[in-house]
C-alpha cells in the first residue's frame, strides 16, 4: 500500500521520485498523489470492484454478501471523501 | 466472537438484507403475529404497542396493517426531508423486518392469564397478582427497545443518515407514526 500521509506530521505527502527499472531514468519533481490514491486500500478495493461489475450496486451487493443500500452508503462515504480530496488540493 | 456476530446481526441485521428480501421475511413475521395475536388475545394497537384484549382476526391484521402503513409511510416521509437519494422499497423492508420482535408478545401471550377487567379497574394492583401477566409486563420491555433498535438501524442504513440528524429525525418519525397508528385505529377498527 502507497504511504499517502507523512508518519511523523501527518501532512499529505508528494511524489518527488519516479524511477524507471528498466533503464535507470529517474524523473525528479513536486507531484500531487492522485485523489483515487489518497483512498483507503478498503476503499480502493471498492472502486476496483465497482468498475469491473460496470456500476452494478446490486451485483456488487451480491458478491459482498452485503444489503443494496450498505453499499450505496459505501459508494456515498467515498464519493464525500473524494470531493473533500479535491476541494482541498 | 461468534456471539458479537450474532448479536450484531440481530441488532442490526439490514447490512446483510433490506429490500423486497427483508419485505418477504419481515411480512412472514407479521402474518405470523396477526395470527397468533389472534387466538392469543395479543392485539398490536399501536406502531410500539400491545394490549391483551379479546381481538377477532380481522382485527388483529387490521391493527397490524394500520401500524405497517403509518410506520412506513412516516419514516419514508421523513427520509424525503433529510436524505437525498434512497429507495422506497428498502424502507418498506426494513421496518416490516423491524417489527418482528413483537412476535415474542404474540407467543407469551398463550401463556398469560389476563386479570379480570372489571376488578382492574377496581383496584389497578390486581395486576400483579397475575405472575404470568407481569412476565409479560416484563418481556414487552426488551422486545420494544429490541424493536425500537431495529427500526433506528433500518432508518439509518436505508436513509444514509448519521449523527444528530438521524436521531432526532427518527425520534420524530416514531412518535408521529405512533400518534398516526392510535389515531386511525380508534377511527377505524
């Protein structure tokens, strides 16, 4: 799991490094982490299982063993978080 | 552990099932305690209420449909002012399902000896005179707070409401259908 947060003040980290294994490029900056990034890994999991059942909340409820609206309010809790992400980026 | 699971399933058990599933069953509830209640003098006047009293089976559905209707229709009126987006059949489902604690009224009543009337009203004490009669004082206690939980979660997870706002939303719509159910059953049963 990608460390988003700083371990010592909690502030939101930044990429500074992208290296290349391949040949050994290393790319140097200031990067925002992207907002699906910032997601818990629980979270992460949800929208990678939301887009391969093509939006079905039903069939997602399904798979989870979980009611329709638990996983309505599920979407609805990370759908806040990431418009609380991009109103503070 | 397995006791928390259970427990917590039975507190709140619409994470796992709302919708015409929590309907179904919840309904195989109710057409049970009408039933019973019937044959067992248990009549559900009220959204969180009992009485022994001699009831007929008309009536003890009738009762139970009236409380049905007032607790749904209230709760989905009041999801409509606080919450934005939810579906009505998860409201429907939920609260029939919620109301199945009461069935446990409906069984402890073919165990319960009434006082008579008459001398009830002669002196109210009589009451306690009846052992089975105080059980069943004593059962409708957790089975309503039991029931009134369920309700609670039902509201919650249909809704998507949380914190002040869904409780004080809920205390509301409870005690309007409560009023509602009184009110048109005094009316019309």
């Amino acid at each position: 799991m990608l460390p988003t947060y700083c371990p010592s003040c909690h502030a939101q980290l930044k990429v500074e490094c992208l290296k290349c294994e391949s040949c050994g490029t290393e790319v140097n900056g200031s990067y925002d982490l992207p907002v699906l990034a910032l997601l818990s890994e629980d979270d992460q999991q949800f929208i990678l299982r939301f887009v391969k059942n093509s939006g079905s909340l039903k069939e997602m409820a399904s798979q989870m063993k979980l009611s329709y609206p638990t996983v309505r309010n599920l979407l609805n809790d990370i759908i806040h978080k990431i418009n609380s992400y991009e109103t503070s980026l | 552990m397995k006791n928390k699971n259970v427990f917590g399933f039975l507190m709140n058990p619409f994470t796992r099932i709302a919708g015409w599933q929590a309907f179904g069953l919840g309904l195989f509830f109710v057409v049970l305690m009408g039933l019973l209640g019937a044959y067992s003098d248990i009549a559900f006047d009220g959204v969180i209420d009992m009485h022994m009293i001699d009831i007929s089976l008309l009536q003890s559905f009738l009762y139970l449909g009236i409380d049905l209707v007032c607790l749904v229709v209230v709760m989905w009126i009041t999801g409509l002012i606080v919450s934005t987006n939810f579906r009505f059949i998860d409201i429907l489902g939920t609260m029939t399902l919620a109301k199945a604690p009461f069935l446990l009224l409906s069984i402890a009543g073919f165990f319960t000896a009434t006082p008579d009337l008459s001398e009830i009203y002669k002196n109210p004490y009589i009451i306690f005179q009846s052992v089975s009669f105080v059980i069943l004082i004593a059962l409708s206690i957790p089975v309503i707070i039991w029931s009134i939980t369920l309700m609670y979660n039902a509201f919650k997870i249909s809704c998507d409401i949380k914190g002040s706002k869904l409780t004080v939303a809920f205390i509301i719509a409870l005690l309007v259908s409560e009023a509602l159910s009184k009110v048109l059953i005094y009316l019309f049963v």
